[in-house]
C-alpha cells in the first residue's frame, strides 16, 4: 500500500483526493468524560483553555508551535489566546452556576424521589418474579403513567392469577402512584440529581504512533468531524465549545457538549445515544458482523443470581455493546471527511502483532499527562534509555576487550616459547665450544698465538651468553607474571558479564515492571502491598550480588527513583533481616561479583552527597483531571 504524504496546508490539494487503495490507514482515540459539576470540569476545561494548572505545564507544551491554538465559541474559529481563554472560563462557569441553582434538586426533593425510586425498585422486582404477562403489561403502564391505576380492577386480576398478599400487592401500586403524583406536583419537572452528567468532554486524538505531523489541516479534520457527527445525531444538544492543541505531540482536539435536551429541558443523552445505537444497528447490521445484536435482560437471568446481579451485567454489557455501534458510526462518518486528507481510519483486527501495536497506545492514553511518553516532559525519560544503551555498547566493548587479552596472551605465551628455544640454542652452542676448547687445549703447545684468540673468544661468548640468559631469564618471569594478571582479570570480566546477562539484567527489567505495577495499582486505587513486598525481594537479590560500594549506591538510587515517582521508597526498603542475610551472604558466599573500582567508589559517594542537597522535585504523577 502506497502511504499518502501529510499535508501541511489547512485545504487538501487534488492530489489528496485518492480512492481506498491510496489513503494512509491510521487508528482513532476517542475519550469521553462527564461531568455532573465544576468539581472536576474545571480541572480539564484549563487544560484545554491553556491556563496554569501546575509546575509541569512548561515541559508538557511546546512554546513555539508552528501554529496558535485554537478555539471555536458559537461555531467561529478563534486564536486561543490568554485573555479569551479567561473570559471564556469565567462566562461558562458563572452559567453552569447559575444552571445548577436554578435545576438543582433540593435536599427533599432528592429525598422524595429516592423513596419513589425504592417503590419503583420493588415493583419491578414483583414484575420481574411474576409470569402472567397481563400482570406485568398493567403494572407497567401504571408505572410508565400510560393509565391510572383501578384498585379494583388490579385487585381482579391479581385474585385471577392467585397472586399472595394482594393486599400488600396494591399497597405497593397505590403508594407509588401517589408519591410520584406528590412530586409532580410539589416538585418542578426541572429539578435534576445532583448525580447526573451536565457536561461531556470528547476527546478526539489521532495516536503518535501514526507518525503525521501536527498541522492545523488535520485538527481541522477533527474538529470537523466531531462537530457534524454530534449537531447531525444529536441536534438538541448544544456543543459549547471546542479547541484544537497544536502545541503537543499528537493531532487531537477537545470538545465540551452540553447534555441537557433544549427540546425536552431533560439530561437524557445516554437514552439519545442508546436510540440512535439501535436505529443505526437495525439500518448497518450487515457489515457489523462483528458486533452481535443489542443484549437483553432475559439473556442474564439465572436460576442462582439475584436481581441485583443480573441488571448490573445487564446494563454492563448494554453500555459496551452501545459503545461498539457508536465507535463503528463514528468511525463511518469521519472516513467520508477523511479521503480527502489521504487518510482512512479502520478497527484493527485482533491479531498478535496488531495487539502490540495498540496496547502502548491504549495505554499512554490512560496515564496523566505528565507520564506519557510522547509530551516534551516525558522526553526526558528517553535520555534514560540512551544511557542504558550505551551502557550495553560499552559492554560490547568490554567484550572486544577480552577477546583482544585472549588474542594478547596466546601472542605473549608464544614469544615465550621462543626464548626457551633461543636458550636452549644458546645451550647447546655453548656446549660446542666447550667441546672446541677441549680441542684446542691438545694442540697447545703446537698454537700457543691461536690458543691464547681462541681462549679470549671463548670468555667472551661465557660473558654474553651468561647476559643474554640472565636477561631472558628475568623477561620470562615477567611475562609469566603478566600472563597470570591477564588471566585474572579476563576472569573477573567473564564473571562480571555472564552476571549482568543471567541475574542483574533480569532484576533489573522486574524493577521496572514493578515500579509499573505500583503506579497502575495506584491510578486504580488497588491495595499495593503485594508489588511492595515484590520490590523489596527484587531489591534485596539485587543488593546480594554487588559489593557493598555498588550496593550503597543502588540503595540510594532505588529509593530516590521511587520518590521521584510518588511512591513509598520505605515499603520498599531492606528490613533488618534482609541486612543480616546480606550480613551472611557477605561472609560465606563469593557471590559479589559487581564492585566500584576505588575511583568509581569515591566518584558515587560525591554524587550521592550533590543528590542530598539539591531540592526534591515535585512528583510527576498528580493527574490534572483529579
């Protein structure tokens, strides 16, 4: 498949315009969040406004975007500048103020209507258990307000089917329908729960791993896309306003719908939003092969769960199936603008590889900002990496080293070889002329002139030869010292690094994944104590197998990179039976293997002391939209 290039351009040019084959197919994010007050809107509608939230604002924003952010307020595009984004701030949350007092419902009101709910409760539990469909068909259109209720007439038929307690039976219908006719009329039809959702934000976000470019043309195409979807499919609800981030990571944009019906004054969105699931399942069903048809309460009803049971899995899965429709329709509506950008966004299909690709990224889009990592904060962490691998390419090196001394000991193991055999050389030579002498001592008196040459011939191969050995003699003994040095240190290096591949390297990679654990315990309110309890383990099999310098320092260093990521260093930290065994491991075992060097020793202690007396960072894990 041949990739469109991203244009830049806020229009698609002709060339865009390409049939399937061509356009590059990316993946879609699409987040919603409802709000029921300003408790946790205002914390989000900043950070789309752009206004200062906390210290990290800095390092997750680029502060020289190729273009302006960008706000649309009553359907008009705006620069999203400071003195906007306060008015806008300001005017919405004096509305929904005003809002909120004028629908809010009273501590009586939401008193009465939770007595009326329980009524209502026990009456579907009577219909729910009752099998004489004429019984049900009545009780709800009672309920439902679509006839009065006939305490004769409902006495009747509960006597025709042998119903017990009657009595109790048209108590229950007469209590409700008198309640609900009380809060019709003492209460306003506008008085809302406190519970209900008032606003949505819809976050639309084409993922970093697409690798587009951030260009307003295709924050447009969300901005777009969003905005025709909803006014399209839900005319009655008004988008408030919306913005488009250029200065992130990504193409995404943020939208704030208001969930109140300006046709019926009702917050009836998910019942919207169920309908239109449904209208648009029944029309699409037949390339929807993978999504099955709406569940039903009948489909959750066993012998041995309670009622309780079976409407939570019932709604459960309702919502998940009404989710599925409205992805798959919204995925539709934004391919029919998309074409023209070159781009088709398409489901993946559940294989392994498209598993991988996706779970990073469902992921990153479930952490706060400030621990993604694609925000210019989180960049830093890639720095971490860079040195781990060139950690790894130093211990390549280390490698080539040791295959170098290998190669330098057979080279100096040879070069003995070969003044044991110029000795033994000079040896026999020796024993030559002393052969020669011998010879020439008989013929004395005949070569009494050539004798007296031979003889000082002879004291000077003695005196060379007897240098020549001795200084052989002190060089082999050199060079077996040094052979054995090498050996040693080849040794200690082969320990070292079959040490980091088989023990450290795997304990290493367990911290990570724990510190991992430890955070999502945390994001979801999970008890830790099993994660802690496992960091401490890994912690102490890790300090077991340095020396006690290196281990200082990885003490230290554990513990600060648990604060710099909020958690509790202390439940990580080795108690005082860990400190014995290590006390032991220490005295019996051989098995520290990894120590600083005396320099490197003293180095670490330094940069230890700087660490104390710089000042803590703040924590990188507070999530803005708490």
């Amino acid at each position: 498949m041949t990739e469109a290039k991203a244009k830049s351009k806020d229009q698609p040019t002709t060339e865009d315009k390409m049939n399937d084959t061509n356009l590059q197919t990316i993946t879609l994010t699409k987040r919603d969040r409802n709000y029921s007050n300003l408790k946790g809107l205002d914390s989000s509608l900043r950070h789309s406004l752009r206004l200062d939230q906390n210290e990290y604002d800095d390092f997750e924003f680029n502060p020289n975007p190729d273009h302006p952010n960008v706000a649309i307020v009553g359907g008009i595009e705006q620069i999203l500048t400071r003195e906007l984004a306060e008015q806008l701030l300001a005017d919405f949350n004096d509305q929904l103020q005003t809002k909120l007092k004028a629908t809010e419902a009273t501590d009586e009101i939401a008193a009465e209507k939770e007595k009326l709910r329980k009524l209502k409760s026990k009456l579907v539990k009577f219909i729910n258990a009752t099998e004489p469909t004429e019984i049900k068909e009545y009780v709800t259109s009672v309920i439902e307000g679509e006839r009065p209720l006939v305490v004769g007439d409902y006495a009747a038929l509960l006597n025709q089917h042998k119903i017990s307690r009657i009595s109790q039976r048209i108590d229950l219908l007469e209590n409700y329908t008198t309640k609900k006719r009380e809060i019709e009329q003492n209460a306003p039809d506008r008085a809302v729960s406190r519970t209900v959702n008032r606003v949505k934000e819809i976050i639309l976000v084409i993922p970093e791993p697409n690798k587009l470019a951030i260009t307003k043309a295709y924050t447009d195409l969300l901005q777009k896309a969003m905005h025709q979807f909803y006014q399209k499919n839900f005319p009655n609800n008004k988008m408030l306003f919306s913005f488009s981030h250029l200065d992130e990571t990504t193409n995404h944009v943020h939208a704030f719908l208001d969930l109140q019906n300006e046709k019926t004054g009702k917050y009836d969105f998910s019942a919207q939003e169920f309908e239109f699931a449904s209208q648009y399942y029944a029309r699409n069903k037949a390339h929807l092969e993978k999504i099955s048809e709406p569940p039903t309460l009948e489909d959750f009803k066993l012998p041995n769960r309670s009622e309780e049971k079976q409407n939570h899995r019932f709604i459960r899965e309702r919502e998940s199936w009404k989710s599925k429709v409205m992805q798959a329709a919204f995925y539709e509506h934004f391919n029919g603008l998309a074409a023209a950008y070159g781009l088709q966004a398409k489901f993946l299909p559940k294989t392994k590889e498209n598993t991988e690709y996706l779970s990073p990224i469902e992921k990153e889009a479930k952490k706060p900002k400030s621990e993604r990592s694609h925000n210019y904060y989180t960049r830093q962490l890639e720095k971490l990496q860079q040195e781990l691998t060139s950690k790894e390419v130093k211990l390549i090196e280390q490698r080539a080293t040791v295959v170098t001394l290998n190669t330098t000991i057979k080279d100096l193991q040879g070069t003995a070889s070969n003044y044991k055999a110029t000795i033994q050389s000079l040896e026999i030579q020796a024993s030559e002329q002393r052969k020669e002498n011998a010879e020439l001592d008989s013929q004395k008196q005949k070569l009494d002139d050539e004798i007296t040459v031979k003889t000082t011939k002879t004291a000077e191969l003695s005196s060379n030869f007897k240098t020549m050995k001795s200084r052989m003699t002190k060089e082999l003994k050199e060079l077996r010292k040094k052979i054995k040095e090498d050996t040693s240190r080849k040794t200690i290096l082969e320990k070292a690094i079959k040490a980091y591949e088989e023990e450290l390297e795997p304990l290493m990679k367990r911290f990570d994944i724990l510190v991992d654990r430890l955070l999502e315990a945390r994001r979801l309110d999970e008890n830790p104590e099993q994660y802690y309890k496992r960091l401490r383990e890994n912690t102490y099999e890790m300090a077991s197998r340095l020396g006690k310098e290196k281990r200082k320092d990885y003490l230290f260093n554990v513990a600060e990179q648990l604060k710099e990521q909020g958690l509790d260093d202390t439940q990580a930290a080795l108690g005082f039976t860990d400190k014995v065994k290590l006390w032991a491991s220490d005295t019996f075992t051989s098995k520290q293997i990894v120590e600083f060097e005396k320099e490197e020793a003293e180095q670490a202690k330094q940069a230890r002391k700087r660490r104390f007396l710089k000042p803590k960072p703040p924590s990188p894990f507070q999530d803005p939209y708490q």
